[in-house]
C-alpha cells in the first residue's frame, strides 16, 4: 500500500487577491487543510512573512513574486498563477530554486472572446459615444456611421486560443475572418490564413489583437502599422498593453482615421482598485476602457480555480510538472507497489549516475525512471521498488549540484 511521507494537513497553501473558492474546496478536498485566503495582494514586507512556511502560493495580477520575495520563502514547493500571463512571477529565480510555475492559459478563453466580439458590435454601432452623450443627457438617435458587423471583415493579430475563437463566433455573426499568426495555425471555419500584417488589416473593418507580450509584439500598433488600415477602422486590444503605441493611436483617433477602439490592457495599469486610471485615451467618447477584465468572468474565474490548483496539487501528490512555464515538463504515470523519490539539480553533468549510484548501493530497484533538463536545472523523477527511509533523502541532498529533494510515498 503506498502511503504519502509528509502530512498534508501541516502543508500551508497561501492563496491571494480573492482566487475563486474552488481552489481552497479543492485543496481542502485533497487533505491540505491549512488553506490561507486574502482577498487582495500584500505589501512586500507582509507577503515576505506570510510565505515564510508555505509551501504553495496561489496568485493573480497584482502579487510580485520577486527574487527578493522568493528568497523569504525557502520552503515553497510551487506557484500557481490564477490567471492568463506570469509576467508577474520571476520565472528563472523561481526555476533556479526549484520551484516550478503554474497557470490557466485557456480557462478564460471564451470570456475575452465574447467581450471582444461584443465590442466589435458597439464599435461598429457607435454605441460608446451615444452612451457617453447620453450620460451628459445628450440625445443621437441616429443612423450615421452606424453599421451591422454582417459582412464586414475582421482582421485577427495572433490565432491562438483566444483569437481562433474569436474568429468562430465572428464568423457566426456572419462576418468574414482573416488572421495572421507568426505559427502556421490551422484556420477554423472559413477564416483565411495571410501570410503578412499587412495583408490581414488591408481592407479590414476591425482589427483585433490576441498576441503574447514580446519584444516583436511592442508597440505593434504604430503610426506605420495604421496607415496600413482602412479609413474608419476599428481597434480592440484584449491582448497585453504594450502592443498599442498609445501616442499613435490618439493621434489616428483625432484624424478619424479610427473610428473607435476598446482597450482592455494598458501599458501601466493601477495596483489597486483605489489608484486613479490615467491614460491620453481617457478623453475619447469612442473608446471603450475596461480594467483589464477581459477574462473576469465568474464562469472563467471558476474554470481558472480548478484549473490551477489542480496543476499544484498534481504536482505535490505525484511530481507531474506537465504545463509548467518554467520547468522541465515530466509526467511519469504512477506505478503499482513502487516508491516515488524527486530530485532537482542544477544541470550539470554526472548527477543521475550519482542518483543511481545510491540506489544501487542500497540494492534498491529502479522500475521507473524520468529526467528532463532546461536551461538552468534538471528533474528527475525515480520510482522504486521497496519503501526507502529518510536516510537516502539525506544522501541525495548531498549530491554535487542538488536544490531540493523529495520523498512523495
């Protein structure tokens, strides 16, 4: 019978900024009953003393994992990210201390897809400045520039999970779909796949944007790239905030040469909910501003709740780091009658002979066995034949190169 070497019940999880109740059920499910819930991120100097004995943390946008922060918490086994993007976690610090990353990068797909399609129907309508002259007791019952989405092209910038499904409900709506993606996607329904920017946008009604914050993706939206747009287009950004050179697109906006946009990201972004939103944007009748909610739904945020503590709990119970950001990915099926032992080690050579060495000094059989590198570390996860005791942890911690070790059961 296999049994679990730590007590689970004494394994403190910390879960920050309001992360939806079914990742606490789910923990709590599985016997980590020393479950702590904040319902908003932490200053520094208190998530440094909150994470001094945890061993999982769980967060969204707001929290910085830095190195600093990662070095107070040297028992910490992994991090969940309750959300899309990680960007606020220190991957390679994390990684070098052995702590893998995990996050939820399509649980909230079909909540930005329908706020985009959403915003292309207002957009197209005019409804953001009638509502706002309505709010000012103004009335524009009007049919100028007002248009129905039906028949209208819609230009997709990256066909990821997000994008291809915008493009399925766009399609539905009647509309046709283009899109350009540096991979070569596989389009869905009718969309047709361009082999460049230009080629998309040319024409093109609406441009939507679903990319990943990179240093080609910067500042995409320029002076340039909107000269390459049809007179009257329309921009959504649901993507990340640095896409959009924000000076660019007032200046098209004043020129109607966009006629609305709806931006959901932003190149800076309040901490809180009590900062004051700044953006040259704000002064434009025809643009929708949302606070980064793309994917703030309660539907995605349960999905994202399950999604992730499912990763860590995985992880914990059996090793797997499968949909890690920054760790080798290793999934070694559980086995009947076997022992599992973790080992993480810089990646340097020799360690896994030593590893084996010690097996085999203790005439231990190994009867599975799998080691994944990266950049910086390797993990190998080994199973074993008989019950070992904490002597061969000892052993394995004092291996050249070693950053953590493990007996799960």
């Amino acid at each position: 019978m296999k049994r679990t070497s730590y007590n689970k019940s004494q394994m403190k999880v910390v879960l920050l900024e309001g992360i939806h109740p079914n990742a606490k059920n789910m923990f709590e499910a599985d016997g980590y009953t020393h479950v702590e819930c904040y319902e908003k991120a932490l200053p520094p100097e208190q998530l440094a003393t909150v994470l001094k004995n945890a061993r999982f943390i769980g967060i969204r946008s707001r929290t910085q994992l830095t190195e600093q922060i990662l070095e107070a918490a040297p028992n910490l086994l992994a991090i969940g990210c309750f959300c899309i993007g990680t960007n606020q976690v220190d991957l390679e610090a994390a990684e070098k201390r052995g702590v893998p990353v995990f996050n939820a990068p399509f649980a909230n797909t079909r909540s930005v897809a329908e706020l985009v399609v959403a915003e292309m129907v207002m957009l197209m309508r005019g409804i953001p400045e009638k509502n706002a002259a309505a709010h000012r007791h103004q009335w524009l019952k009007s049919a100028a520039n007002a248009y129905e989405v039906r028949g209208k092209t819609v230009a997709i910038i990256g066909y990821g999970h997000i994008g291809s499904q915008v493009g399925v409900l766009a399609e539905a709506l009647g509309m046709r779909v283009r899109f350009f993606d540096i991979a070569n996607k596989l389009a869905l329904g009718n969309a047709v796949r361009c082999q460049s920017f230009e080629e998309a946008v040319n024409g093109a009604e609406i441009v939507t944007f679903h990319v990943p914050a990179t240093p080609e993706t910067r500042h995409m939206v320029n002076a340039e790239t909107l000269a390459m747009m049809k007179p009257g287009v329309a921009i959504i950004n649901a993507s990340r905030g640095h896409v959009i050179d924000v000076a660019a697109l007032v200046d098209a906006l004043k020129s109607g040469h966009v006629r609305g946009a709806a931006i959901d990201v932003f190149p800076k972004e309040p901490t809180s909910n009590q900062e004051p939103f700044e953006s040259p944007l704000c002064e434009f009748d025809n643009v929708l501003l949302t606070p980064h909610i793309g994917g703030s739904t309660q539907e995605a945020q349960a999905n994202i709740g399950i999604e992730v503590a499912e990763k860590l709990i995985a992880y914990s119970n059996t090793g797997t780091t499968t949909g890690a950001v920054n760790f080798p990915q290793v999934g070694l099926p559980q086995q009947e009658n076997a022992f599992r032992i973790l080992h993480i080690h810089h990646n340097q050579p020799g360690v896994l002979s030593q590893i084996n060495e010690l097996f085999s000094k203790r005439d231990i059989n190994i009867v599975g066995q799998y080691l994944q590198t990266s950049k910086h570390i390797g993990y190998v996860v080994t199973d074993i034949d008989r019950q070992s005791d904490e002597s061969i942890l000892h052993d394995l911690k004092a291996v050249p190169g070693t950053i953590r070790a493990r007996i799960l059961y």
